[in-house]
C-alpha cells in the first residue's frame, strides 16, 4: 500500500461491525493511523474497548463531550484525515448523508468534511433494494461519494441477496484505490494471474510453470496508477500484490467463475497460464497402482476465459487484454490469437527454454492492437508492467 495515511474510521452499527475491527488491524499492519468514530448504533455491536485497543487510540463517540470540543472541535476532527471510511454504512446513515443531516457525530463529521469519503453499505437486501436507498445511493455518488460493496450472499437475517459488508480484503483494495493517486485512480481492472491446477485425483494434479511473476507485477503497476486491482491467481510462486483484493482459485473452471464474479471491470487483463484441459475422468479418490495396469488419462477442454470475456454481448470490459505464451513463430501465433479470442490487445513472449523468459524476472514482449505491432526490448517483468499498466491508463483516459 503506498505511503501510511490518516483515516477516519465511521463504524455503523449492524452486525458486520466485527469485520471493522479486523479493517483496523489490517490498517495498522499497512502502516496506516486509524482515528475510529462509533456511532450510538454501532456500539452495540462493538464495544468502544475493542475499537480503542486495535486502533492504538481513543475512540470518538456520539456522546461529544466539551472536553472534546476543547481538544479537538468536530470540524478538524473531520478534516483531520487523508479518507474517511464508514463501515459498516447503514441505509440510516445514507439517507442522512443524502439529505446532509447532522444530528449525530458521524453525520456532522460527513456533512463538515472536505476529505474523500468511502462506504462500505451493509443492509437488509430489501432495504438496499427499497427506491429510497437506491435513489440515496445515487445521489451520493453523483455528490463524488465512493463505494465498495455491498456483496451478494446469504445474509445474517437470513436472507440471500445483495446487502452484505464487502469483505475486508476488498475494503483495503478500494482504500488503496482511494488513496492513490494517478491515472488509474476510479478505474477497476481485474488482473488474472499464476497456473491453474487441474486434479487427476485428491493428492495429483496437472499444472504448469507459470509462477505468476508478470501477473503480479502488472497488478502492483496498475495499483501504483491508482488503480482498484482485483487479482484472481492462481496456485502461484510469488506472493500476490499488496493492495489488490486478492481471490485464490485452483483450477480453469473456479478462475472463469471468480472472473464473471469481479466484472464489472474497466480493463480486464488476462496474464494467468490457464490449463486448456482438465481430465475428464479425474478421480475422487487417490488412484492406485494396484488397481493393475497404466492410468489412463481422459481430457476435457476447459473454458477459454479469455475468449468468453472478450466475446460477452452484454458487460464486455471496454478494455481486454491477453496474453500469448508461444515458443516459436510468436508474432504469426499472436496476430492469429488476437482475431480469434475477440480480445483488444495480447500480449506475446517467447517462451521457448532458452530464453528463460518463464518463471525468470525478464521478458521480451510483443504488444499485438488493432493498430499495430510494437516489440519491446527485453527488460526486467516490473518494467514490461509498467509500461503496460501506463498504455492502459493512456487508452483508458482516451476512451479506447
Ligand atoms: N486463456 C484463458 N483461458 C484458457 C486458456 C487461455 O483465459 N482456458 C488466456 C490466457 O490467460 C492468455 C491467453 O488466453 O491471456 C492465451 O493463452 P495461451 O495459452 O497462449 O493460448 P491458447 O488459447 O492456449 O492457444 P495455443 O494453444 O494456441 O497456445
């Protein structure tokens, strides 16, 4: 996460309070100083000693006492952060920040603020789906109010649909997002990364060298353009980027599912090493050799993530791209590719042995668009990142 900041932490009140305190803990372990607010409702589900202690400070209440005002008066308290994050944000706490109620703490701080302001809604899914909570919802973003969530799932009343807290991997991601500042800042773009695992029975599976390198370092480009990065990956070497919402799948199948799952994307770049089969005829317990003779191995093809994004009718990112891994003839194989995935621009490298190109810390590429072919010289992953992340924003900005 680039550079420690000052938030200002609004902790609503409705059960996904208990996700706010690991969001502070998460904040601090970044380097991050976290002033936390807890509202009347809220501290019915936190107690302001647990809030406290993680934050490493006092937490302000609604109970405002002068001694406060003395200290630290409201105004400068709101204005006193780099971001103010509320989380949970209550369908009562929107609708008062849509009118610009102040009768409380929190509201006042939202309605004296001049810093950015995220939130992180938590809701009953007909609440969220009542007219009113969409037209709040509306009227706060057009106000330049920034969202992360609310998730899909089965909900703690019960229900299932649209309501729930965005996970605490996520909120980071849109802080990070947030902060940053540059190009990227607003846009969210998906990066694939890493090999796919495909079982050939519980303890077997086939895979590839991938080690997620060039993934991960266009991610933490992208992040560094300020970019809102979801990095689904893989079984990867290299640990993911900091600052991204990170979704670990195995195989080709929970990667497409995770992939559909994150739209929708401004940009969509597709560098995972995905698996183009998987057994047909993978078994659910551990072969043996004893059963007699050779295993015999069934393939199916798996789905073409790529090639299905590309090719969606409805909810097409306005940007994808893919990548091409080729080991010989790679500008005739990447012009083929990037007509027949439907995709913006691929990505091509030579991936033969003797370039050391896979799982090594450079790479030679070849950027295939609609206008032409560039090739690049060969130069360390976090530079073909750079470069990359930055022709996204310039397309981006440009509107493709
Ligand atoms: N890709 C994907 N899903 C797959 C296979 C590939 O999304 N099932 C994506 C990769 O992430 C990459 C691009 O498609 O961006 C090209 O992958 P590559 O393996 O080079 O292409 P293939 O479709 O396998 O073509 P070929 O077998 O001719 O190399």
């Amino acid at each position: 996460m680039p550079g420690a900041s000052r938030i200002l932490l609004i902790i609503g009140g409705g059960i996904a309070a208990y996700k706010a305190l690991d969001l502070i803990r998460r904040l601090r372990e970044r380097g991050h100083a976290v002033t936390p607010v807890l509202t009347r409702a809220g501290a019915q589900f936190v107690t302001p000693l647990s809030v406290s202690a993680l934050a490493g400070r006092r937490v302000f209440s609604d109970l405002f006492d002068l001694t406060d005002e003395a200290e630290m008066g409201h105004i400068e308290l709101s204005r006193s952060a780099d971001l103010i994050v509320v989380a949970p944000a209550t369908a009562d706490l929107m609708a008062k920040m849509a009118q610009g109620h102040a009768d409380d703490l929190a509201s006042t701080l939202l309605l004296a603020t001049d810093t950015p302001v995220l939130l992180a809604p938590a809701m009953n899914v007909r609440m969220w789906q009542h007219p009113a909570t969409q037209r709040n919802l509306a009227t706060l973003r057009a106000d330049g109010i920034g969202f992360v969530g609310p998730n899909e799932g089965d909900m703690a009343c019960g229900e299932h649909g649209p309501g729930r807290m965005a996970e605490v991997p996520e909120i980071l991601a849109a802080i990070t997002a947030a902060l940053a500042d540059g190009p990227l800042k607003g846009r969210r773009v998906l990066v694939t990364s890493g090999p796919t695992h495909e079982p050939i029975d519980p303890v077997r599976y086939i895979a590839n060298r991938s080690s997620g390198a060039q993934g991960t370092a266009i991610a933490r480009a992208l992040v560094a353009l300020g970019a809102e990065v979801v990095f689904v990956t893989g079984p990867a070497t290299v640990p993911p980027p900091d600052g991204a919402e990170v979704v670990r799948v195995e195989t080709a199948r929970e990667m497409l599912a995770a992939v559909e799952g994150a739209l929708p994307v401004d940009a969509a770049i597709f560098a995972a090493a995905v698996a183009d089969w998987r057994m047909a005829n993978a078994s659910d317990r551990k072969m043996k050799k004893t059963a007699g003779g050779l295993p015999v191995l069934e393939f199916a093809e798996n789905p073409d993530i790529l090639a299905t994004v590309s090719q969606m009718t409805k909810g097409r990112p306005p940007l994808v791209v893919g990548f091409a891994a080729e080991t010989h003839d790679v500008l005739d194989n990447a012009t083929a590719k990037h007509a027949r995935k439907g995709c913006d621009w691929i990505v091509a490298n030579d991936v033969s042995h003797a370039t050391g190109i896979m799982g090594g810390t450079e790479n030679a590429v070849t950027l295939v668009t609609g206008d032409g072919v560039e090739s690049w010289p060969r130069m360390s992953k976090a530079e073909v990142a750079a470069r990359l992340a930055e022709r996204i924003a310039r397309a981006l900005a440009a509107d493709i």
